[in-house]
C-alpha cells in the first residue's frame, strides 16, 4: 500500500499490516496525520515491479520506482517524498507499470554506474 498526504509525505506499507475490520468498525490508521504532513491525499496498491508519478498543480513530475522504496510501519509519518514550494500542491498520484524495456534499461545502468 502506497500512501501520499497533501504537503508531499508519503510512504510503502505492508498490505498485511491492515486489519479486517467489520461492520462498525472504527477504521484503520494508515498515516500519522500532523500539520507538518497535511490530510491524507492519496493511497493506493502497488507491487514492486510498479512506479509511482507525482504531479503537482504546477506540472512538475517525479517518477519514482516503488522497489527503491523502504516498507515502513503504517502508524508513521512517513518520508517527503517531493517538496512542494509556495502555493505548489499536489494535483495527482498514480502508479505506472514499468515495462520490460525500462526494467533492462535500469539494470544496464546499475552495471555502468558499479563499474
């Protein structure tokens, strides 16, 4: 589970983490929610093999490879995932696939860069 809060904190959960709550129940925390991190924004299910976009309101984009990213208690804060200046805010999460030619790409140049 990838969650995102709108002054650009996020984080990677275990699914597993998440109890089953029935009905009446209270829900489940997900996001310590503080005035540094803001409301939550965003949560979605992703894999290891997906990348994650965030776009802003003034169309700056950040991909992010989820494998990179470290799995993290869900009662937490999380980790700035981009800084948002001045009145910039987040206008869209997503998570994309990666294709096969993207996953050669990038194990072509961990080689470059370890050698």
């Amino acid at each position: 589970v990838f969650v995102v809060s709108e002054k650009g904190y996020g984080k990677r959960s275990l699914i597993d983490d998440y109890r089953i709550t029935k009905r009446g129940g209270k829900g489940v925390k997900t996001i310590n929610i503080t005035e540094k991190t803001g409301l939550l924004f965003s949560i979605r299910k992703v894999t290891d093999q997906d990348d994650v976009l965030l776009i802003t309101s003034k169309g700056i984009t950040i991909r992010m490879r989820c494998d990179q990213m470290r799995v993290i208690g869900k009662a937490t804060q999380g980790v700035r995932l981009i800084n948002l200046k001045g009145k910039d805010a987040l206008a869209s999460v997503t998570n994309v696939a990666r294709t096969e030619e993207e996953n050669e790409s990038d194990d072509e140049t961990l080689i470059e860069t370890n050698n």
